[in-house]
C-alpha cells in the first residue's frame, strides 16, 4: 500500500512539474515572439534564444524531477 502511495505522489509530482515546464516554454516562446515583432530581431538571435528557452526549461524539470 505504502509503495502504491509513493508512486502516486511520484506521479502527481512529474506531472506538475511537466505542466510547469510547459507553460514557462509557452510563456518564454510568446515573449520571444512579442520581441521578434516589436525590435525586429534577426533570425540567427531567435534560433538562439528558442535553444537556450528548450534548454532552460527542460534543465529545470529534470532537476525537479531528480529531486
């Protein structure tokens, strides 16, 4: 039972922290757009920004899952 338990709140976990990373990703990519649209930024500076958002996020849940 105590196994059963544990394995929920382990699941409840992941999926919070996945919905989390989801919604920062969204967040960061529509910030990114806005700035794309406002200033003009070239394509090479958005290709790096969406890596370093990817890389940002999914480092953060895999950190939070570890723990």
């Amino acid at each position: 039972m105590l196994k059963k338990i544990n394995l929920s709140s382990r699941l409840t976990f992941i999926l919070k922290c996945l919905l989390i990373s989801y919604l920062l990703t969204t967040g960061l990519l529509l910030l990114l757009a806005l700035m794309l649209y406002r200033f003009g930024l070239s394509e090479k500076i958005v290709s790096i920004c969406i890596i370093a958002i990817y890389i940002i996020t999914e480092s953060g849940f895999v950190t939070q899952a570890e723990s």
